[in-house]
C-alpha cells in the first residue's frame, strides 16, 4: 500500500487523536445547546460515532502503515514532542475501541441521571489523553497527556456524587494521582536536570554522559517509573485500584481498568524503551529492567492473591486487574542489551489489546448486573444463567479469557508473553506468570460456577434489557473470540511497533 | 477441507442448538449432529493415507495455513488424518450422536445449552484428533474441557459442583504441566525447528536435535519433558493415582456426559500419550518402560479391585475403564505392532463398550432412579431388552470373542507378550492379564444381583420397558461393537499401517 | 541580577513601612480593657453560631472557572511575547495565529458549556433549580 | 550564581516536605497544599536548570506544569466537596464505606 | 506553536537563560533608580545594588505615601464635596491641606480593639498584606524622569502578580475575623477580583502583542512613535488610541479590580457594613485604607503604562506627567463614587463571566489579527 505521508500533509497523522478531542468539544457544545434535556441517545451516539471513527482511521493508518519501518519510519511532529508510529496508533486502536464500547454500554447505565453530556465528554477527552499518551515523544507531553487522561478520570469516578462509595473512589484515586504525578514531575526534573532536555531521543544520547550526576539520573528513573506504576495499577501504587474499580460507575470501571492501564503502559514502553536505552543505562547501574520484574513478580502475585480472597464480583475483578498489570509489566522486565526486546514488548501490547476486550467486557457484565438491580457478591449471581444464559455466556468467555484458557483471545496473548520472556531468557517470569494463571482459574471460575452452576439463591426480576450495554458486552465477547484465530496480525503489528522502538 | 466443514458444521449446529427453543433442541440436536457422523463416514470411505502422520507418512484430508509466528515460530493451521485419528474421528461422531439420543429422558432442564454444549464438545473432540500442529491441538484440547465443566456442573447430581470443580482443576493443572513439558522441548530444539508443527517436531526429535536449555543436558531435558507430559496424559487417561477424579465425574455426570467422558475423552488421553510422547521420544519411552508398565499392572488390578468394592453401577462402571486404560498403556509400552495397535484399537472397543454400559446403566436409572446394586434385583423382568444389551455389554468388557473388546485385549496381550522392551514384558502382561478374571467377577457379580432373580424395587410407579428412543443407540453401539469384534479388520488395519513407523527407532529393540 | 535585588528592597520597604505604622501606633494608643467591646460586630446584636457560615456554591465555582481560565492565561502570555517578534522573524500568519485560535476556541466552548450549564449564574430562579432535582431524582 | 546543585538540594527539600505533609495530614485540603508543594519542586528544578542548561525548555515546561497542577486543584476541590456533602468532614480517612 | 516552546535549545525572543544573565550586569535597556543612586554614591557591586535598591525603594515607596496620604483624608473629600456641591475639609491649614496630619495622628492613636475569637497571625498579617502589595507593584513601573526601581524582563506580568497578592490579604482578614460580615465580604471581594483579574490579564495581553515585550520601559517606549499627525500636532502612538477598545475594557476591569464604584463589592457598606474590614479598628483600619489607595494608583500608573504613553508628554518632565496620569485615573474612581450606582453582586459576576470575559477574548483575538495584517 502507499505510504500515508505521500498523501496527506504530516499533522494528519494526529487525526485519530483529534478525532477524539473534537468529540469531546461537539458533546460540549451539544450540551450547551439545552443543558436541561437529557437526549441519551444522541450524546451516546456522538461518543460511540467519534470513537469508532478514531478507531477506524486510526486501523486504517495502521494499516496503511503510517509511521511504520516499512514506510519512512516514525512521523514526527513539533519537533518530536509529538510521535506518530505503530506503537501509538496500535494502542490508539486499543483505547477507541474501548471508548467506543464504554460509550454504547453507559447509554443504559446512564438513564435518568444527570450531566450526561459531561460524561460522554469527559470519557472522550480521557480517551485523547490516553491516545496522546501513546504518542508522546517528549517528556513534556507525556506529563501533560497524562494529566489530561487523569484529571476526567477523576471526576468521572466520583461521577455518581450522591453514592459515597463512588466518591469515597474518585477521592481515593484523586489523592493517590495526585501524588503520583507530583512524584513523576519531580521525577522528570530529574531527569531534565541531568540530560538538559525533555525530547526522549535526546534524553537517550544524553544520559549515557551523567557522570557524576547518575545517582540523580537513578532517581529520576525510579520516580518516572513510579508514575507509571500508578497509571498502570502496579504495586506500589496499586492502592487506588481495587477501590476506585469498585466504587467508580461500572463503565467507568471498565474504562479505567482497561484504556488507562494500556495509556499507562503505551507510554511506559515508549519513554524507557527510547529515552533509557538499556544498552547504555543498564551499565550506569540504573538498571531499570530489573526494577520492572520485580514489580512485575509482585504485582501479579499480589493481584491474583487478593483477588482469590475477594467476595465481591467487581472488586475481584479490580484485583484481578492489578494482576494483569504485573503480566503486562513483564513487556518492560524481559528486557536485556540484545534480547528479543521487540517481541517482548509487541506481545505484551497485543496481551493489552485483547485484555482490553475481555476486560471491558467484564466489567460491562458487572454493570448490566447493576443494572438489574442483582447484588455485587458471588452469592448474588447463583443462578444468573437461567435467566439470562447469552451475557452469562459472554461473560463466561471473559472470564476463561482472562484466566488463559486456550480457546479464546486471553491463552494466546498470554502465551505469547510467556514466550517473548522466556526467548529473552527470563524464564522465570514467565514460570511466575504461568503460575498465577492457574491459581487465577480458581476465582475466575467461581464466577462462572455461581452464574451456570449454583442454584438461584432467590428469585430474579431483570426487567428489560438494557439494549447498549448488551450489545457493548457481546462485541466485547465476539472480540474476544476473534482475536484467537486473528492475533497473527495483532501481535506481528505490535511487535513490528516495539522493535522500531529499538531500533 | 472436509475436516474443517466437519468441525465448523459441528460449530455451527452447536450454536443454532444453543438459541433453539428447549421444547425441540434435542431432536434439533440428534438430526444435526448426524450431518457430522455422515461426514466422517465419507472420510472413513475415501481414506487414503499411509503411514503415520508424524512420521512423514501421507496425510489423509491435510490442509496446512500458516496461521501466525511469534517469535520465529510458525504456528499453523494444521489438520489431517491418519490412521489413528480416523477411528477416533469416527467413534466420536457416532458416539456423539447416539449419546444426545439418549439424553432426551434424563434431561429435562436447559435443554438447548445441553444439547449446543454436547455439540460444541463434539466439534472440539474433533479438532483434538484432526489437529496436526501442536498449538492448535492444544487450544482443541483445553478446549474440551469447558463444556465438560458445564455439562458435569449444571446437570450432574447431587454433588456435581465438586465433582465439576475437581475434574477442571485436575485436568487443567496436568495441561499446564504438559504444556511446559512439550514447549520447553521445543525450545531445546533450537533452530532445527521453526514451526510447532508436530510432524516437523517428532523428526526432530527422533533425529535427536534435542540441545541443552538454560543449561539442563539434553538427556535430562528429554526424561524431564517426557515425565511431564506424561504426567499430563496420565491424569487424563487416568492412570492410577490420578484416577480420582473420574469416579467422580462420572458418578455426578448424567449418563449421556458419562458416555461422553468415558467414551471419547479418556481417549484423548492415550491418544495424546500415542502421538507425543511414545512416538516422539520413544528412547525415553522405552528408558522408562519398567515404571509404566508396572503403572498400566497397577491401574488394571488396582481399578479392578476398586470396581469389586463398588455399589453404584455407574461407578462400577467408571473404575473399571481405569482398568481398560491400563490395558492401552500396556499396548503401548510393548511397542510392538499388536501392541500398539491393539492398543488404539482398544481405545475405540472400550469407547463403544463403556459408552454402551454407562448409556445402559443411564436407561435403567431413568427407570428406577436409582443405581445401587442392592437396591433392585430382577430387572430382566421388567426391561427385558436393556438387561440383554447390558450384558452383552458387560461380555464384551469381560472380552468375549466376536465382540470389540476381545479384539483389542487380544492384539494387547499378543502384542505385550511378545514384547522385548524390558525382559519382564511377558510377566506383567500375565499379571495384567489376571485383571480379566476380577473384570468377569465384578460384572457377573453385579449383573447377577440387579437383573437376574425376583423383581424388587420400592417405587409407586410401574417399572416397564424403555422406550424407543432409548433402546435403539443401545442397538446401535451393540451391532457396532459386534461388527468390530467380527471384522477388527475395518479399523485395525489402517492403525497398523499407522502404527508400525513409529516402532522403528534407533534402538535395539525393534 | 540587580533589578531583582532592587524589587527585593521595595518589598522590604513595603512590609517595613505597615509594621513601622503598627510600632509608632503601639506606641501612641492607649488601651483600656473593657468587657463587651471586643464582641464580634453582628449588628448590636449577640453574635450566635459560628462566624464560618455556609454560603453559596457559586462562590466554589468561579473560583473553579477561575483557575482554569487564569492559567489558561499563563499559557496565552508566552504566545503574546512572541507573536510579534516571530511575524516579523518570517513565520507566516496561519502559522502562529492559527494554534492561538484553536486554542482559545477550545476556551470559548468551555466558556460557553460553563454559561449554559449555569456555572457563572449567580442567582438561579427556583423553577430552573427545580427542574434539575426533577432530573436527578 | 549560586550554584545548581543548591537548587537541586532546595527543590528535594520541598519535596520531602510535601511528601511529609502528604504522610501526616488527614485534612484534604492540607493534602493537597502537600502536592502543591511536590510539584512546586519539581518546577524549581525545571528553573533552575533551565538556567544551567541553557534553554527553555524547562521554564515552558514548569508553565505547563502550573497549569496541570491548578487543574489538579480544581478537580480535587470539586471532589473533596462533594467529600464533604456526603462524609460531613474533608479528613480523608473517613472515607472507608468501601466493601460494602 | 508547539515547535517553539518545546524545542530544546532554540532562542526565542524572550533571550535565553544565559541572555538574561548577560541583562543583569548591563541593567536592562534604561538605567534604573537604584543605578542612578549607587552610581552617585561610587558604589558597585552588589554592595552598590543593596544600597541603591534599599534607598530607591524607599523613594518610590514614600512617594506613593505622600499621594495616597494627600488622596485619602484631603482629595477624596474634596472632590466628593465638589460633586455635591459643598465644601469639604478647609479649616486646617492651607485649603484644609493639614487635616493629613491631624487624621494620620488620629488615627494612629485609636485604640487597637481585637474582638474575641480572631484568628490571631493571619488576623494581623492581612493588614500588611494589602500595602506591601500595592506598593511591590511599583518596583516595575516607570515614573518618569529615571524614577524607576527596577526594570526586568517580565515587567508587567509581575506587576499583575504583585497587585494579585491583595486577594490573599482580603480573604485572610475576613477569614480570621471570625465575623459574618467579614467573611462574606471578602468571598465577594474575592469573586469579584477573580471575575475580573482574565479580562484584565487578557486586554493586557492584546497590549503586549503590539508591544512584543513585558518589559515595561519598552512597552512605554513603543508608544513614542507618532501614530498620526493632525494639523500640525502629533498624536503619539498610545495604545489608548490604537486600540480603544482594549483601553475601555481595561479601565472597566481595572476599576472591578480595585473595588472602586461601580465595583465596590467588597466593602459596600450599606450591604454587608464595611465588608473584611469590619473589625479592623486603629493603625490597622489605616493599612487597609493605605493598601486600597495605593492600589488605586497603581491601577491609574497601569493603565498609564500599557495605554497612555506611560510618563510621555510635553513640555513637563516625565514624572510630572506620570502622576498627572495617576491622578486622572484617582479622579475619575471619584467621580465614578459620585456618579455610577452600585452594581448587584449578581450582576457584577455575570457582567465579569459572561460580559468581559468574552469581550477581552473577542479583543485579544481580533488584536491578534490585526497586528497579523499589520505586521
């Protein structure tokens, strides 16, 4: 196919992201029109439209092989604050399809309450934040996109102002972001400090000459990571997760646990991969692969240890995806000078894109059950199945989708990061990973035992259906299907993204 | 492409069941898994492979796309069928079949799950037997195992949430163990393989590429694989001791998931332990032969003495296919062409056989609700035609010439004896061979005091005859059995075909 | 460096020049101590409850609209700076003006989200309040 | 000049600070006061070296960081209100209606 | 856009790090007050800019005491009385000119009442609060004739910061007076300040983008050029002229932004008694009055900068015309007082909000524009 940039002038490559922005402006000024009528269908269909747009322009650059090795390598705007390659529009795909899901579900979720337009809106705009955090090429914008995915996530988890859980939520996740980024701005003063510059290429040149300013240069690394560990939900910033998760609106949940988490990660990838190149940082004695995996033992064993002990449904889920944050940290742990760094990366990017699919539909399932007025414990779903047998099944295929179990998208995500870290010689994460899958089994499958096999513990009154958030939760399910047979491309793509990131 | 149309028909079927009303899923069901049992027919009567498929023999149905690579390994679609796999494909069809048939009495609740999940088992079974790439054999094979949790756990007995949970967690932690056993030996293949294909892997390990990994020898890596994966196999099959699980299962399973489990998937088991680890490393199998075959003595005397000590008919039932399986690993072990082959044709007798008893056992229980041998007597009064299946069943268990199982216990024994795989062949295949005797008296022990004598049970309903639907799979897998027993030939010489490559090995044995 | 000592003195001379006042009044008035004249002013009346009362929301909310407006304004003075200079240094108008409007084009649509959803409404009638709570409930 | 290893040493100075009054406090709004004073330190870094280095790219970047941090605060004001419509106090450990 | 400000390393027109070390030692672009001093006193160095600075501040400081001191107890009621039509102070002194000193002695001697319950340091802080920050705005305003303490680089924007530091004077003195009425007043004061402070900062903005730079000697200096010349005379290039529009903004703003009428929120007295300033009594009251008078003009010496030439003017010196401009500006606060009723408090944020936010946007844009087309 025809490289994109002989066609369109460089700032479109941008457009998926603009896309999203622009949304979050026409829900605004739609708003703006009657603020006093709640048109629930027209602001989920602005959402959903401008998502699924970001989302197909953003696949069809990709594609199109915009900002690829193939076709000219990374585009770069404002001087390389800004980077458009594969890496930003894969995970750009992740968070409009997410987006797009989180807007059709929270068309049911959403009735009869208030500030709807301003939801929607600042979903969007999280949305853009997340996707320019994807193509942060500065430090400066990575700052500053990750603010602009926080600062609405925030307040779209205290969004339910009248429940103290989701307040008692938003207050927890707002104290500990907020601490976070003010560690990851002095972080970033570091670094600033020791190199004179923000632009990651010339982080990467310039830090190998730190001489005696390394001990800074460390530190600087460790709080930069911390404010990841945060946006990904990894211990030791972990904390916030299981509450917000729980306490948060169930779409938000979704949201959050899903496209925050790959936000978090994108830019991960990006800023140690380019900005601390392990060839010449490792040898300082920063040797932040190392810091990765024992986060990333930690957290999975911690996720997966807390979520076996929970009695609510959405709350185990919460730490089922502080565990996944450890699986996905190993994209950053399996890392060594002359590894297979790439495929690494590039499987763990496609294990947050399939996670996105069966993570947000799982947490969508939590809220059509909330919807239905159906308790949060395990208890409470005793016998959901009888009454409504196609969620149950989709929810079904979450759940073994998260445990790993072969026939859905989640074995082979897994298995390829198993994989990436073993061939890069770190098979003992992946030995560690492995086994938190099988104990994950265990309350993954409690889900599935209390919908399809307990018996009803009393009588249910479901009502209607609420039409989005079924049919968010079965693209969910069918993406989660389809992403077994089709994750060829998906992991070619993405591993093709990260090695360019070191090349 | 017919392998595919018969896995994607199944797929299909298992859906449009799924959303059927329940008042017609399960003729729905019957009507449309006949589609699949035509299908193989039609491959069984244009079958032309040679050879194993393993062993760079000519595949039947082949068809190979390049699927996606990670990391410099290719992995494939890959299927076909050879002559292990074809008998199997067709014992799962048939059975498949004739076990929704008899699921109309017993199941009387969600029918459509029942019936699209038994479908979707079906088509997963399939995949397992046709697959030729280890990976997605494998996402077959775990695959598998869901709607065997469902179909235990919603629809079992009293305490079918245990026996649910057990089954998973037993056959889903010996995958894992499997799994890390064959990857960690793909990866000490190096560069000589770039694909999981499994063909390509075997040669590569019969020519003995296998290199250290992380610093463990070869030899080491090899036995610890082999150990592991058999490990894996063994609790599928299930050998003694991982066998607990099966009573269980069975127990709690309605009848038509009991013949199901005990019909096809404990083959899968022994299929598994046939295509990986006995013709793949067959040095390390053969390194080992004293430990399996005094494991495959045990589970024959040891499941035997188990079933003698039973009440229940079903868990009569279900202990003594521990001791069948026992057998198979013998058959295995020997290598020799008898006792390879005799074992995988041992492996569709015991189908047929265990799948007739269970499915028997399930048509006396619908009448009687009970299936405690000292709770009835007499039921050849009332269900005269069930009670004459039934033992003739119970004869072909025992082995009774002109049926299925006398064939394959004779090619194992033959096959065994004549074995010189480690110098106590003949000796453990005698002992084995004692295990026939407890099988005779535990089946004629408990034939004798359910059916024969006075007719006894407290019911306030009339015990009659089964119905129609119930009685003719029981004809069914009856003749079929018969057939096999007469003209072992129809299957038995396509497995030999099959099974003599993969006896040729380095070694000294031969 | 110098000028900023020089504003440093100017900022000492200013807090000087009150605290010198407050000496040479310290020195000057008298104090005589007398029950009932230091009670809080509250009309001549008793004072009751406590002097920090609840007062409107609106007051939370354009502080709210100010903060974000006026660092809003932190970020349009760089560009002021500069626009000039950078017009006559060769940039073309699309070039420097065009970020400016989008930019402040986002502003306006927040302004105006902000005006319509009652943000800057100090006195709200009671029939619109109610027709909130009516959406609420 | 004063030399810029002091500025680093005053910038980690109010960041401990914060970072103290972050650990100590349970009144919202002094939490945030604390966070204030975390980023505050990081933009003296930014000055400072913005000076040393040379360039401006820290000074724009401390604008940028003003910016965020009052965003920040309008967003926390807005949750700690209605922290306190619903809890009746802003000190942060009351809010433990989680698990429920 | 983004190019620029993130670019590492590229000069922009505000000089880089080491430009501005380069300005300290030369002194900024005019020679300053305290260079003046020290280099009478054959001073140099630091010792020379400590000296200088400390004896120029206290000139300039001293100079906006003896203004205010003549505005506040003589001119006000002067000029009050004149829109009245009476006759205000005239028995002290030439023109009642003495009654400064007898209030000043007053007032000073009043008892220092402190009502029950205050909150003690803030309570007495708010009151040094508000002159220290009036009169830190003059350190960067030119007066005319050499009389300017200091000249940097970021001249105006710190002079809106300086005059910003009121507010926290206003809320700190109605908080800590554990008084009803106090505190509301402040919150108004403060709702008022923050309403208006964008439109100001704005319209200052459109100023700046003529002028290119915040220092103010420049922007002064940009207004010397002659716009046009009508019938012989030059009419000088003041941005009064340029762009009225901004001038009539800014002057609105400006009057909300020190509380005078039609703005006088904070301390209207027939609403709220005197507002944050109720239980203040003695030198303390006379802190706040200063405070507020010294605001006053440096509002009117504001506006003299961005929009009136700043010390500009025929004939006299620079400084005369400087406090001339000031004055000007007094005057018409006063006139205002006697002239413009009291806006409602909800009608002052929603003219703030709705009216002179967007107009300052509506101004900056099509400023931008036109220097765009101009330039």
């Amino acid at each position: 196919m025809i490289p994109i940039q002989t066609q369109l002038p460089t700032w479109a490559a941008v457009t998926p992201t603009l896309l999203l922005a622009l949304t979050a402006l026409v829900l605004f000024l739609v708003d703006s029109i009657d603020p006093d009528s709640t048109r629930p269908t027209a602001l989920a269909g602005i959402a959903a439209l401008g998502s699924v747009s970001a989302l197909a322009v953003a696949g069809w650059f990709l594609l199109a092989g915009t900002g690829q090795t193939g076709s000219g390598g990374a585009i770069e705007l404002y001087s390389g604050a800004i980077v458009v390659d594969g890496l930003s529009l894969f995970f750009t795909v992740i968070f409009a399809s997410v987006a797009a899901m989180v807007s059709v579900a929270s068309y049911d979720y959403l009735r009869d309450r208030t500030y709807q337009a301003e939801f929607y809106s600042l979903v969007m705009l999280a949305a853009t934040g997340m996707s320019l955090m994807g193509s942060s090429g500065s430090l400066a914008t990575v700052f500053v996109s990750l603010e602009l995915t926080s600062l609405p996530s925030y307040a779209l988890v205290a969004f339910l102002k009248k429940n103290r859980g989701s307040v008692e939520a938003g207050l927890k996740y707002f104290l500990v972001g907020a601490v976070s980024s003010a560690v990851f701005a002095f972080g970033i003063s570091l670094i600033y400090a020791v190199t004179g510059s923000l632009l990651l290429s010339e982080v990467a040149s310039a830090i190998g000459s730190a001489g005696d300013l390394v001990g800074v240069a460390g530190i600087g690394v460790v709080m930069i990571a911390g404010g990841f560990a945060f946006k990904t939900a990894s211990v030791p910033f972990h904390f916030w997760a299981p509450e917000a998760y729980e306490g948060a609106p169930a779409p938000i949940s979704a949201f959050l646990s899903s496209a925050s988490k790959a936000a978090g990660f994108a830019v991960a990838f990006r800023v140690f991969a380019v900005a601390f190149p392990i060839d010449s940082v490792v040898s300082m004695g920063i040797d932040w692969p190392l810091l990765f995996a024992v986060l990333a033992v930690v957290t999975m064993t911690l996720g997966n240890f807390a979520a076996a002990t929970q009695e609510n449904v959405k709350r185990m889920l919460a730490y089922s995806s502080v565990g996944h944050a450890g699986y996905a940290l190993i994209g950053l742990a399996a890392l060594s000078s002359g590894g297979p760094n790439g495929s690494v990366m590039g499987a763990s990017m496609a294990h947050l894109l399939v996670y996105g699919f069966m993570n947000t539909g799982a947490f969508l399932f939590v809220a059509m059950v909330e919807h239905w007025d159906v308790g949060r414990t395990f208890e409470d779903y005793n016998g959901l199945a009888t009454q409504a047998p196609v969620a149950c099944l989709a929810m079904t295929v979450f759940m073994f989708s998260l445990a790993g179990l072969p026939p859905f998208g989640g074995f082979l995500s897994k298995y390829a990061l198993f994989y990436g870290a073993i061939q890069g010689g770190f098979w003992w994460l992946a030995a560690v990973g492995a086994i938190n899958s099988a104990l994950s089994l265990f309350y993954y499958s409690r889900v599935v035992k209390a919908m399809w096999i307990e018996d009803p513990s009393g009588t249910f009154d479901l009502g209607a259906t609420p039409l989005g958030i079924y049919v968010a939760v079965l693209v969910a399910a069918v993406g989660t299907l389809v992403l077994l047979p089709a994750f060829g491309p998906v992991v070619e793509t993405a591993q093709s993204a990260a090695t360019a990131l070191f090349a | 492409m017919i392998i595919e149309a018969l896995i994607a028909v199944t797929f299909i079927a298992a859906m449009v069941v799924m959303l059927a009303p329940d008042e017609v899923a399960g003729r729905l069901a019957a009507v449309l898994s006949l589609l699949p049992v035509v299908g193989s027919l039609y491959m069984w009567s244009g079958f032309d492979a040679t050879g194993n498929a393993l062993m760079g023999g000519s595949v039947a149905f082949e068809t190979k796309l390049s699927w996606l690579e990670l990391g410099g390994y290719t992995l494939n679609w890959h299927v076909g069928v050879d002559g292990i796999a074809l008998p199997l494909v067709v014992l799962t069809t048939l059975l498949s079949t004739l076990a929704i048939v008899s699921a109309w009495t017993p199941i009387d609740d969600r029918q459509s799950q029942f019936y699209g999940l038994m479908l979707f088992m079906e088509a997963n079974l399939l995949g397992v037997f046709t697959a030729l790439d280890f990976f997605v054999w494998f996402v077959f094979w775990e695959a598998v195992l869901l709607p065997m949790y469902f179909l235990i756990g919603v629809w079992g007995g009293p305490r079918r949430k245990y026996a649910a949970i057990k089954f998973f967690v037993y056959t889903n932690i010996a995958s894992l163990a499997m799994f890390i056993g064959f990857i960690a030996l793909v990866f000490g293949l190096g560069d000589s393989v770039s694909s999981l294909d499994m063909p390509a892997i075997a040669a590569a390990l019969r020519a003995g590429e296998l290199g250290s990994l992380y610093g463990i020898p070869a030899a080491t890596l090899q036995s610890v694989a082999f150990i592991a994966m058999f490990l894996g196999f063994a609790v599928k099959v299930p050998i003694v001791p991982f066998h607990t699980w099966l009573p269980d299962a069975h127990v709690e399973a309605p009848s038509p998931v009991s013949v199901m489990l005990a019909g096809v998937l404990l083959k899968m088991g022994t299929y598994a332990l046939l295509r990986f680890n006995f013709t793949m490393m067959p040095e390390t199998a053969t390194a080992f032969a004293v430990p399996i075959a005094l494991i495959a003595v045990i589970s024959v005397i040891y499941g035997a003495m188990l079933a003698l000590a039973q009440q229940d008919l079903k868990r009569i039932v279900a202990y003594s296919s521990v001791s069948s399986m026992g057998y198979v690993i013998l058959g295995l072990i020997a290598y020799t062409t008898y006792g390879v082959g005799g074992a995988t044709f041992q492996m569709i007798a015991h189908g047929l056989i265990s799948g007739l008893m269970f499915m028997a056992v399930g048509v006396i229980y619908n009448a009687t609700h009970t299936r405690m041998v000292g709770d009835m007597s007499g039921m050849a009064d009332r269900m005269p035609v069930t009670t004459g299946i039934l033992i003739a069943g119970a004869f072909g268990y025992m082995g009774l010439p002109l049926m299925a199982g006398f064939a394959g216990e004779f090619f194992i024994f033959k096959g065994a004896f004549a074995s010189t795989v480690t110098a106590g062949m003949p000796l453990y295949t005698a002992a084995a061979m004692f295990g026939i005797v407890i099988v005779a008296g535990y089946l004629l022990f408990a034939m004798q005091r359910t059916l024969f004598g006075a007719f006894r049970l407290e019911t306030d309903y009339e015990v009659g005859p089964a119905a129609l639907h119930e009685t003719v799979p029981l004809a069914v897998l009856l003749v079929t059995i018969i057939v096999l027993g007469v003209a072992p030939d129809l299957f038995f010489g396509m497995i030999q075909d099959a099974v003599n490559p993969l006896l040729d090995f380095g070694g000294e044995l031969s | 460096m110098n000028q900023w000592i020089a504003i440093g003195a100017l900022g000492l001379v200013g807090v000087g020049i009150p605290i010198g006042m407050m000496v040479v009044s310290a020195l000057l008035r008298p104090t005589i101590t007398e029950q009932g004249k230091t009670v809080i002013y509250e009309s001549g009346e008793v004072p009751t409850g406590t002097a920090h009362v609840q007062f409107n929301i609106q007051y939370y909310m354009v502080a709210l609209l100010f903060v974000v407006f006026d660092v809003e304004t932190v970020l349009i003075f760089p560009w002021t700076l500069i626009y000039r200079p950078a017009l006559e240094g060769g940039a073309t108008l699309a070039q420097v003006l065009v970020p400016m409007l989008v930019f402040i084009g986002v502003l306006a649509i927040a302004l105006v989200w902000a005006w319509r959803n009652g943000a800057v409404e100090w006195v709200k009638s009671p029939r619109a309040s109610r027709r909130k709570t009516e959406r609420q409930s | 000049m004063v030399p810029v290893q002091w500025y680093l040493l005053l910038a980690t100075a109010v960041f401990c600070i914060g970072l103290f009054g972050i650990l100590t406090r349970q009144n919202a709004l002094l939490f945030l006061m604390s966070v204030e004073l975390m980023l505050n330190a990081a933009n003296i870094n930014l000055v400072a070296f913005s000076a040393y280095w040379g360039n401006v790219t820290g000074q724009t970047f401390s604008l940028f960081t003003m910016a965020l941090a009052a965003a920040e605060v309008a967003v926390g004001i807005g949750i700690i209100l209605v922290l306190y419509r619903n809890f009746n106090d802003v000190d942060v450990t009351l809010a433990k209606e989680m698990r429920w | 856009m983004g190019s620029v400000l993130l670019q590492s390393g590229t000069p922009t027109p505000t000089g880089t790090a080491n430009a501005s070390a380069a300005n300290a030692s030369a002194g900024g672009p005019v020679t300053t007050l305290p260079e003046t001093i020290s280099g009478a006193l054959g001073l140099s160095g630091t010792l020379g800019d400590v000296v200088g600075g400390l004896i120029g501040a206290f000139l300039i400081a001293n100079i906006m005491l003896g203004m205010t001191a003549l505005a506040g107890p003589w001119a006000k009621r002067k000029i009050t009385a004149a829109f009245t039509d009476r006759i205000a102070v005239n028995r002290v002194g030439p023109f009642g000119l003495l009654i400064i000193v007898a209030d000043a002695v007053r007032l000073l001697s009043k008892e220092l009442i402190v009502p029950d319950g205050v909150d003690r340091p803030a309570w007495d802080l708010a009151p040094i609060i508000l002159p220290f920050s009036a009169l830190l705005g003059f350190a960067v305003i030119p007066l005319g004739s050499g009389l300017q303490l200091a000249d940097p680089e970021t001249g105006i924007v710190f002079a809106f910061a300086a005059a910003s530091i009121a507010s926290l004077g206003l809320v700190m003195a109605g908080y800590a007076s554990n008084n009803k009425y106090s505190l509301l007043g402040s919150l108004r004061s403060i709702a008022q300040n923050l309403a208006y402070e964008i439109p100001l900062v704005l319209t200052a903005a459109s100023v700046i983008l003529f002028a290119g730079t915040f220092r103010t000697s420049e922007i002064v200096a940009a207004q010397t050029e002659t716009l046009v010349t009508i019938a012989g005379i030059a009419i000088p290039g003041w941005y009064a002229f340029v762009n009225p529009f901004a001038f009539v903004l800014f002057l609105a703003a400006n009057m909300a932004e020190i509380g005078r009428n039609p703005f006088d929120i904070p301390e209207a007295p027939t609403e709220i008694v005197a507002g944050y300033q109720t239980e203040y009594s003695s030198v303390y009251f006379v802190l706040f009055y200063l405070g507020e008078f010294i605001h006053i003009f440096l509002g009117g010496a504001l506006i003299a900068v961005l929009f009136l030439g700043g010390p500009a003017g025929p004939v006299l010196p620079g400084f005369v015309w400087m406090v001339i401009k000031m004055w000007a500006f007094f005057l018409f606060t006063q006139w205002c007082r006697s002239a413009v009723p009291r806006v409602r408090i909800d009608q002052l944020i929603e003219i703030g909000w709705k009216g002179m936010l967007v107009l300052s946007l509506a101004n900056l844009v099509l400023t931008a524009v036109l220097v765009g087309v101009i330039a």
